[in-house]
C-alpha cells in the first residue's frame, strides 16, 4: 500500500471512512476525497441511497481505488462494532474517520418531547463518539502514518437559533469531545478537529427548510455553503499538510456566526 501524495492528490492511497456519506455534506466530502486519491469507506443507513452513492464515486474514481458501502447505524453500538470490524479486514492501515453523519429537527423547545431529545443525543453524540473511540482504536496501532479524524458539528453549537435545542445542545457536546480526543492523543499522533458548516444548501436542508434562500441572503458573503465548499474544509484536515492541527474548530459559514 503506497502512502504518498501529491499536491493533487494528497490523500493518494489514504484510507477514510466517512459516516453519513450517501448524500449532502457527507457525499460531498466522500467525492471530495476521492478526488484527492483516497480509498474511501461510505457508511450509511439506507441500502438504496447508498448503492447510488457508491456507483456515482466508483464511476469518479480511478481503477485501483476502492470505494466500499458499509450499511450502518451509528446509534446501534453493535452497527458501529460490525463497521469497524469490516473496515479493519478491508483497511489494514486506517488514516482518516469523517464523523459526518447527523441530522436535526426544528421544534420549539417548550415542545420537545424527550423521545426527540434521546433521538437526537443519540445520533449526533453517542453515536459520533462511538465512531470516533473505534476509529481511535485503530489508529494508535499504526504510528508513523497520517491519521486524523474529523467530526462534523454545526455553528448552532457556537450561538442560539431558537426551536433547535436537542441538535444544538448534541453538537455543543461534541465540540468540548473533539477537545479532549485532541489533548488525550496528541502524544499518539492522531489528529482530533470539529468542522462546522453554517447553512448549507443540501437537498434535506431544502426540504426541511423552506426559509433557506431567506436565510442564505443574510450570510455576510451573500449564499449559502455548499457540500463542496464542506469538503475542501474537510479535505485539508485529513491530509498530511494539516499534520500539526489538532483540537481546533474549523467554522465554513461565509461569515455567518459574526452577527
């Protein structure tokens, strides 16, 4: 297995695994890191969804990249286990986790019931931290290579939107998780950092937002960001140019959370 790069293709015969990688953020950063000469895992929950998305990125890729489907359930710890036993027969050096899987619904908070509490603690928390314990794991055994994992939180963790309790207080928590990941495996040399994306236009943000090109219009840079925009975010803190970041919160907001 070749581990070297270029400035074109600077995860040239990396191996990632990105969580929530069928659509939206997570495909984008996928197809991203394809591009960039990655063998890439995708992960996701629905088997239609997922086929597609790994079709679309083994038609981008080159014939001795791999491009795996992995169906999961992040909230499931038994899914997780199952994902990362897979990954370890099919990935003998693992250098890069996106922790990207996550949703949020809007509920105004004398409305939320404790079942969409649990809900969203669940998938955006516990199961994000699942993730990134295994990938962990698996990394302090491979010194001397580029490792890095990348969690996806929101800028609502870092300022108040109201009716997005449960989500915003999940990514808050995830924040402070990436800190002491950073500080703990410093000393290992594997790389913990937060990427949080300010609205995005994504065809789920569409559908559950129909204020989106409101919103969109008061981003200080005048649009909303897009997957792309999320990937080359992402890109840069997987790659090995990035090897002396650790426990930062890269924020891609078009300057949204400075008002």
């Amino acid at each position: 297995m070749t581990t070297s790069h270029t400035s074109s293709q600077p995860l040239l015969g990396q191996n990632i695994v990105v969580t929530g990688a069928s659509e939206g953020i997570g495909f984008g950063i996928a197809a991203r890191f394809v591009d960039a000469g990655a063998n890439v895992a995708v992960a996701a929950r629905r088997p239609a969804v997922l086929t597609d998305a790994v079709a679309q990125l083994q038609s981008k890729g080159d014939a001795d990249q791999r491009i795996l489907a992995i169906e999961a359930d992040i909230c499931d710890k038994d899914s997780v286990a199952a994902m990362f036993d897979r990954i370890a027969d099919e990935f003998p050096v693992l250098n890069g986790l996106v922790a990207n899987a996550g949703s949020g619904a809007v509920t105004p908070f004398l409305d939320v019931t404790l079942d969409e509490w649990h809900r969203s603690i669940d998938l955006n928390l516990t199961g994000t931290f699942m993730c990134v314990q295994a990938a962990a794991r698996a990394m302090v055994t491979t010194p001397d290579v580029n490792r890095s994992i990348v969690v996806t939180s929101s800028i609502r963790a870092l300022g108040v939107r109201p009716s997005l309790a449960p989500y915003a207080t999940a990514k808050a928590g995830l924040n402070q998780l990436v800190r002491v990941a950073a500080y703990e495996l410093a000393p290992t040399g594997v790389r913990v950092n937060a990427l949080s994306p300010g609205i995005t236009a994504t065809p789920l943000a569409r559908d559950r937002n129909s204020l989106l090109d409101e919103r969109a219009a008061t981003v200080p840079m005048g649009r909303a960001g897009t997957p792309a925009d999320m990937a080359e975010a992402a890109l840069f803190l997987c790659a090995p140019g990035s090897e002396f970041v650790t426990g930062t919160n890269m924020v891609v907001d078009g300057g949204e959370s400075l008002h």
